[in-house]
C-alpha cells in the first residue's frame, strides 16, 4: 500500500533523529535551507545527546507558508530513523497515523502499515560512503513528502559542499529519491 504524504496544508514537520555522526543536524539545516529558498518560513531546531557521536542525535524540520507561531513539532507528518534508539523514541507516532521512515540497516523489521524500512546504511555503504546516508535518506524524505522541491535540495548540496564531494552527495540525493518510489 503505498501512500503519498501530501502537503496541502502548507505547513509540513519533520524530525529526523539517529545517532551522533550520522549527520542528520547537517540533513535537517539543509532542507530548512532549501524551504527559506523556496520562499517559506521556517524553524530549524537540534539537539544532541550526552556525546556527539553515538548519543541520540535529532533535528526538527518545521517548514510554513504562513507564520509559524510554535515553534516545536506537535504532529509530525513524517519521521526518519536511523538507529533502533530513535525509532524506540518516536514508534508511538507510527500508531497515530504518522509514516516512519527507517534504516532497515540498523533497525529491527516493524509490522506496522505506518514504518517504511529503507536500507538506507547498507545502500550508502555498497556506493562507496556510508558517511552520507544522512543524504541519501534526504533524498527520500523529500521524494516521499514533497516538502522541498529535488531541485532545491540540489541547489544547497552545490553551495553546501565543494569539489568531489558535490557530486557524490547529488548522486547520493538521487539514489534516495528512487528508494522513495519503491
């Protein structure tokens, strides 16, 4: 069954939440910086856990047409989870109706119609970098709600980044999208 997050209501949340170096902080700036591109408002919070790398590590992503009064997620319209912590953290959303989207790398398989599993550490790592899964899982959050425009993300990957490594994120960008659609 396959259902399309939608945006119509022009006011979309997204948490994107992992482990410390998985460098979701850096997935969450970029796509608030490609919805302040798309002429949006938005608000952009971060929090880490005890240590930078290995502590739960979470961006929220809220992104408006209007003016956006509180500025912390209440409902999402989708979550990513990269590892089996994060996905225990936020699992209840997923019995409301909230699409979970997580790495079937590292996360134990769920039975419920609202997780999506996506081997999204093992398809980074066969390209060739593991360290860009946090783009690579961009890329299918963004296919699957629409949030931003591919084109826009596109953009900020180019001012983001420099030499080689703008290619291998565009490239790691585009495999997550064509994740998104199967």
């Amino acid at each position: 069954m396959e259902h399309r997050m939608t945006t119509e209501s022009k006011h979309v949340e997204v948490i994107l939440a992992g482990t410390g170096g998985q460098g979701l902080i850096l997935s969450g700036i970029l796509l608030a910086e490609a919805a302040i591109l798309e002429g949006k408002n938005v608000v952009q919070t971060q929090s880490y856990g005890i240590a930078s790398r290995g502590g739960l590590s979470l961006a929220e992503v809220i992104i408006d047409t209007g003016e956006i009064v509180f500025q912390q997620v209440q409902k999402p319209d989708c979550i990513l989870v990269l590892t089996e912590e994060a996905t225990k953290k936020y699992e209840t959303w997923a019995a409301k109706g909230v699409p979970i989207l997580y790495d079937s790398t590292l996360v134990n398989a769920r039975t419920d119609p609202n997780f999506t599993g996506y081997a999204f550490t093992q398809t980074a790592s066969d390209m060739g970098n593991a360290l860009s899964v946090n783009i690579l899982a961009l890329g299918t959050v963004t296919a699957k709600t629409g949030v931003v425009k591919m084109e826009t993300l596109e953009e900020m990957i180019r001012k983001r980044f420099k030499g080689a490594a703008v290619e291998m994120n565009l490239k790691m960008l585009a495999v997550g999208r064509d994740l998104a659609g199967r």
